[in-house]
C-alpha cells in the first residue's frame, strides 16, 4: 500500500506532503471559489424548487441538473487541493448544460417553439414555475449560474497561461 502511495505522489502532481506543492494566485483561489459558490447557490435553488416547493421538473431540467450538480464536488475539489486542473472538466460541463438552458428557455419565451415543445415527459418543458419580472424562468437562472461559472473558468485559463510564461 505504501509503494503504491510513493508511486501515485510520484506521477501526479501537486504531492501533498503537509502542503501542496501547486501555490495558486490569490485571484485564482478567488475565481475557484466563486465558481464553488455558484454551482452550490444553483444546486441548492434547484433543489428547493424541487424538494420544498414541490414543482417536479421537467426532462430539460433534469438535463441542466446533470450538468450543473458535478461541478459542486469538481469545483470544490479543485478549491480544496489547490489544483486547477481538476477543474477542466467544469469548462465543458458548463458550456454543455448553458446550451440546454438556452434551448429550454427559449421553449419557454417563444411562441413559435412551444408547439414543439411537447416532446417532454409528465411535465412539459414549456411550462413556468416561476416567472420573475415577466422573464426570470428556472430555466433562465440556471443560465446564468452556468454563464457565470463558464466565464468565471474562462478568466482561470486565462491566467493559468499568464503564470507559464
């Protein structure tokens, strides 16, 4: 078991040893923490919807969930080991589940789409829970949180090319 140990912390970088080898910039451990933040505030508000106010979700919704809920436990993993790359994933996992968003909130907004909109199972994805100001939909919260969290990510690539040079 101790060999094997030796072994991972050799091939795969940071070594925690006490500390993590990988020192990350204040602003990268800020940007790290406000993805954490975000993926967690929309899990937890998908979450309520669901639980406590008892609205079932629709198949979209269920889609932007398996998008959204991983990177609670990517983010805060990264957030944890101080390890960036553990988070390359998220960058996908957002960009994927911001054009499930898109797509089932414009079924919501647009005429045209919500006759097709149909295809949905129990509950249609046309139908609106909530809608804030005349445009605030569920749907339209979890694009945000996923265009936060994919810009957020784009802004810690950004300076994790800055710091190689």
């Amino acid at each position: 078991m101790l060999i094997l140990l030796c072994l991972y912390n050799t091939y795969n970088e940071p070594v925690r040893t006490g500390e993590c080898c990988l020192q990350l910039s204040k602003k990268v451990e800020n940007l790290l923490l406000i993805i954490w933040v975000q993926a967690l505030l929309a899990t937890g508000g998908s979450l309520y919807y669901s639980e406590i106010l008892d609205y079932p979700p629709c198949e979209l919704c269920w889609f932007q969930r398996i998008f959204m809920y991983p990177l609670v436990i990517i983010y805060g993993t990264a957030l944890i080991k101080k390890d960036v790359r553990i988070a390359l994933s998220g960058v996908f996992l957002s960009g994927v589940g911001l054009c499930f968003s898109i797509y089932h909130y414009a079924l919501q907004k647009v005429p045209q789409l919500q006759d097709n909109g149909g295809f949905c199972g129990d509950v249609p994805c046309t139908l609106q829970y909530a809608n804030y100001f005349g445009f605030v939909t569920i749907p339209f919260l979890a694009g945000i949180a996923f265009i936060i969290i994919f810009v957020c990510h784009l802004i810690l690539l950004k300076e994790g090319k800055k710091h190689e040079k």
